[in-house]
C-alpha cells in the first residue's frame, strides 16, 4: 500500500489546510479550512484517530440493488 502522509499547506486564503497523500503523492483528501495551524494539527490528529477506528457505511449497494434503495427509502 506504501506509506501515507499528512501535509500541511496554506490556500490562497491564507488558511491552513491538509492533504493526505498516498502512493505516488496521490491526494487521497482535502481538508476543511483552518485559521490556526494549531487548529489543522488537531484535526488530523482527530481524522488519525477516528480513521482507526471508524466503521464502514456502504452505500453503494442501494445504488446496486433498486429492492433495497427503495426499502432504505421507506425506512
């Protein structure tokens, strides 16, 4: 899988920013922004943190299967 990286930039805003880069540099996200670089080091410490541990919502199979999208819709 290669080695992933959290990286740090300013917009043309002037406001904090991260991207997290896969194989190759690829960006795999964007953050929101952010006015203090305090601020972005908190919210990847908290993406890091919540990215272990979060669960899996797959929506695609609604998409897949007309019986389930429209039963999810009744819910």
């Amino acid at each position: 899988m290669g080695e992933c990286m959290f990286e740090i930039f300013k917009d043309r805003n002037k406001q904090y920013r991260f991207r997290l880069l896969g194989a190759k540099n690829k960006v795999i996200a964007v953050s929101e922004a952010y006015a203090e670089k305090s601020a972005v080091v908190a919210a990847i410490n908290a993406t890091r943190e919540y990215a272990a541990t979060s669960r899996i919502k797959d929506r695609s199979v609604l998409a897949e299967v007309p019986e389930l999208a429209q039963a999810a819709a009744a819910s």
